[in-house]
C-alpha cells in the first residue's frame, strides 16, 4: 500500500498553516512529522492527535492507494 499526505499539505496551506505548527499543535515528534513527509505510514495514534487538532477526519489528512501487484 502507498500512502500519500498531500491532503494534509493542502489542508495546511489553505489554513496559512507550517507543518511545525500543526506538529506542536497536535503533540507529534518531529520524527513522525519526518515520516509523513517521506509518504511512509504513521500510527493510526498520531492520525487521531492530527485530526482533533486540525478538527477534520482522516480522510481530510490521508489518502492509502493500493499498489499494482505484478503477475
């Protein structure tokens, strides 16, 4: 599976909001934060801490792709 955080990004954006202030915001290490930018998965913990903080839902912040399985 792939995940993407761009949603997340765009939501930042149209709030006039940095990544560091989300992060502080919603109680999140810098390595998880580091994570999301690397597209790789976080814990579904720090999604929850994200969207209470942000007050959206999860698919306002993620998005999981399934990956074409070679046959």
């Amino acid at each position: 599976m792939a995940y993407s955080y761009n949603r997340l990004w765009k939501l930042l954006i149209d709030r006039k909001m940095t990544r560091t202030e989300m992060r502080k915001q919603a109680g999140i290490s810098t390595n998880i934060l580091a994570k999301m930018g690397k597209d790789e998965p976080i814990s579904m913990e720090s999604l929850a801490k994200i969207c209470t903080a942000l007050n959206c839902g999860l698919d306002d912040i993620v998005e999981i792709q399934k990956e074409d399985c070679p046959k």
